[in-house]
C-alpha cells in the first residue's frame, strides 16, 4: 500500500493519506487515499498506479469508476486505493466514515 501512494505521487496525486483499518474491520487492511484534479488526472493516477503494480505482478480483484473518473477504486483485497476529485471526496468523507483509524499522511519528501 506504501508503493501505491508512491505511485500516485508520480503522477501528482494530491492530500494522500492511508488509512490502517486493521483495529476496526476484516474488509481491507488499509485504504489509500487521494485526490486527482480533473477526470484525466484521476484516470491518470489510477492507470499509473495499476500498471506500475501490474509489473511488479500485483494484480488488482476488482477496479470500478474509471469510465466517469469523479472516483477511481482499485481493490488489492488487503489494501484498497480510492481517487477522488475534491468534491467527490469531501462528500463520501471516507476520513470522517472512519475516524477511528490510524492515519499517515504521505508527502513528496516520504516518497522520494
């Protein structure tokens, strides 16, 4: 899950924070979280962030929202990455929904 908020600051991800959900629930480990600017920049991060772990022989279970691209989810069963645009976060709150988790934010100086 660290790799996967690396990636997206390759392509400029924005606010990339990880949730650790493991106290709180079996659904995921954690969840990455960040914010992409346009439709394009959310495609962009979610493709880069795939591909780059496809390589790495990391295949995601489940991707959805790449088509309308307001929410971008990759599902890597222990940990899940959520693309947003900014008012499409600020309205599912995932940061308020679990409140109760552990949260690291990831900047470019921990990614470099």
């Amino acid at each position: 899950m660290f790799r996967a908020a690396q990636l997206a600051l390759d392509i400029k991800a924005e606010d990339i924070k990880i949730l650790d959900l493991r106290p709180l629930t079996s659904m995921a480990d954690y969840f990455v979280l960040c914010t992409g600017t346009a439709d394009t920049h959310v495609r962009a991060i979610a493709d880069h962030i795939r591909d780059e772990l496809e390589a790495e022989e990391v295949e995601p279970w489940h991707v959805e929202g790449r088509a309308r691209a307001h929410w971008a989810l990759l599902d890597y069963v222990d940990f899940v990455v959520h693309i947003f645009q900014p008012e499409t976060r600020r309205f599912y709150g995932l940061e308020r929904l679990w409140g109760d988790a552990e949260i690291q934010e990831i900047r470019e100086e921990e990614g470099a």
